[in-house]
C-alpha cells in the first residue's frame, strides 16, 4: 500500500491530495484564487506566489486529515516541477523539499502535464497503452500519444494561445468575468452555434492547434456589430463550436492514422459540456473508448500529481533536494 502526497501549485491554485495505490483518491484539497485574480481579467503572477505561500501549510494540512494520513506515514510527496509560473511553482517545490527532508521521505518530481494525462488513471476504468491524451487548459493544447508511463511523443500543440487562454481572452473582450470557460459554456448553452461562421484553423498536414485568429475574429465581429449586436449567446456558441470543431477534427485524424483506439480529455477546457459531447460522438463514430474524467480532476488538482508521482516511484524515479521548478519542462 502507498500513501502519496500530491501538491501542485503550478499556477493560480493551491492543491493537495492524498492518493492510495496511484488511484484511491482519500482527499483533493483545491484553494482557488479566481476571486484575486477576476478583478484584473488574468492572473497576476507576483499576487499568485503570495497567496500560494499563505495557503500551502492549510492546504496541506487539510488533505493529511481528512486521509487520516500523517507526514510521517508518507511513501512519498510528489510535487509539480514544471511547466507553470516560476514564482508559484517555487512555493510548492520549497515546501515539497523542505517536508520531505525533515521527514525523511522520498521526493518525486512530476511534470504538470504528466499529471493531466495520468488524471485518467484516477477513474474506476482506465485506458491501457498506448492511448491518446488531449490535454486542454488554460497554459497548454496539446496532443500526446501515450505508449507507456514515462514514453510520450507529442504529436501536435498549439502555436499560439492555448485552448482555455482563448476562452480567458474572448471572455475578457465580451466583458464577462474571469476565469471565462466556464462563463462562456455557460451563455453558449443558450445560443446558437451556427449564428456566426467564425473560421477554424485546421491547420494542414500537422496536428498543431492555433487559436489566436479566432480570437482576433471574435474582436472584430464585436466591434463591427456595434450597430446591431449579435445576441451574446450565441457569439459564445459559435465562438465555442469553433474551438470545439478543431479539436475534436485533430484527435479524429490522430485516432485514424496512429491507429489508436482510447483517447484520454484532461485539462481546464475538459469540463466543457460540449467539447465533452463532442468528443463522446467522434469516439462513438469511429469506435474508440473515450476517457474524461469529473470537472474535478480535470481543472488542476494535486490528485493528479500524486497519480503520477506513484508510478515514478514504482519506478525508483526518486528526485534529490536539488530538484529545482522550471517554468518551461516539455514531457
Ligand atoms: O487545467 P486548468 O485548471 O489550469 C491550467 O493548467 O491552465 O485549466 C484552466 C482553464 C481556464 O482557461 C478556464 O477558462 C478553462 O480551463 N475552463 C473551461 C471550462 N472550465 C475551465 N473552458 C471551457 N469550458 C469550461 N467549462
Ligand atoms: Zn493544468
């Protein structure tokens, strides 16, 4: 039996968790700084590594009680190393590093990305390898073909804005509030996704993802239509099947051509009522087992962390107290 710590404090959130055997979820604790962040449209990184240093011991604390797992009855505390803000990702690691010397338990280092695509080792069925992974969220879009823990290949990412920093943006020029995936699915569930004919950006013979045009579409439709402004509803539907329209093309082709047949959704953007629709046709058309795990274990959360962080130690893949956090760590 294990017993890993999980925390990740990689951007705007705080979290801890304690994960039995790489998949027993017994707490995920998520303190979220929408509220800080919200007035300014975006988060503030300096404001961020500040509130992370208040809540990391509470954090913390509260995932150990409600495990009833002690610091001492650890096997391991695995922590976010990167990618993320260098300024919050410093907290978790300093406090990972400092815990685990004074305790005398093992050190893992996970990737963040690594994380999200474990998330789906956390649900009661899980995908065997290799499978397809579209991690979606407000820092990365990318897609991984996952032959085994520890063996990815990157197949496409984005070349400009990430999936869930297009919604951020296209929220904040709407005028709605922050963080805007969840405002925006919201108000498109009312609209009509085929109001406006906003361009898709399937960028040929690659799996990469653009999405900086569709925002700029988006400003300019609004600021054209000053006169006679479409319903806000439906720019969020259409502005949503658009973004929708791309990823699910892109696995499609990926599932069709590597010949792989589970594909994996995690991330922030994962929660989406209908890029999750979506994706449960396209995998029910082409006959591939779909993986999505709770909004919970999608948006970040230190389960993920801690999933992850246990097949790095059932791999011996230990850090030393020099691990130190990068904001940019490809997987
Ligand atoms: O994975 P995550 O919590 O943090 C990062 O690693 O970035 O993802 C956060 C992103 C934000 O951009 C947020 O707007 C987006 O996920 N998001 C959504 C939804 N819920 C969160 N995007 C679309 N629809 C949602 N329901
Ligand atoms: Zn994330």
């Amino acid at each position: 039996m294990t017993y890993i710590l999980g925390i990740d404090s990689s951007c705007d959130d705080t979290s801890a968790s304690v994960v039995a055997d790489g998949s027993r979820i017994l707490s995920n604790v998520v303190s979220s700084q929408a509220e800080i962040h919200g007035k300014y449209g975006g988060i503030v990184p300096e404001l961020a590594s500040r509130r992370h240093i208040e809540m990391i011991w509470p954090v913390v604390d509260e995932a150990l009680k409600a495990a009833s797992v002690w610091l001492e009855g650890l096997s391991g505390i695995a922590v976010c190393h990167g990618p993320g803000l260098i300024g919050s990702l410093l907290v978790g690691c300093s406090f990972a590093k400092a815990v685990a010397y004074a305790k005398g338990v093992p050190l893992i280092g996970v990737n963040h990305l690594e994380g999200h695509i474990f998330s789906v080792f956390l649900l009661d069925r899980r995908p065997s390898f290799p499978f397809l992974s579209l991690i979606v969220s407000g820092g990365h879009t990318s897609l991984v073909r996952v032959d085994g823990f520890g063996s990815y290949r990157e197949l496409g990412r984005t070349r400009d804005d990430a999936a869930g920093e297009a919604y951020d943006k296209v929220a904040k020029l709407l005028g709605l509030g922050y963080p805007g995936g969840p405002l925006i699915d919201d108000l498109a569930g009312r609209g009509d996704p085929e109001a406006i004919p906003f361009p898709r950006a399937l960028i040929p013979g690659t799996y990469d993802f653009s999405f900086s045009g569709l925002k700029t579409a988006v400003r300019n439709h609004v600021e054209r239509s000053s006169g006679e402004p479409s319903r806000l509803e439906d720019v969020c539907a259409s502005f949503q099947a658009a973004v929708v329209d791309v990823l699910v093309k892109k696995t499609e082709a990926a599932v069709k051509e590597e010949g792989i047949r589970s594909v994996a959704l995690s991330g922030g953007v994962a929660a989406n009522r209908r890029l999750r629709a979506a994706m449960n046709e396209m995998a029910g058309r082409v006959g591939a087992e779909l993986y999505i795990p709770p909004v919970a274990l999608c948006t970040d959360n230190a389960a993920m962390i801690a999933a992850a962080g246990h097949l790095h130690l059932m791999n011996g893949d230990v850090a030393g107290l020099d691990l130190n956090p990068k904001a940019y760590l490809p997987i």
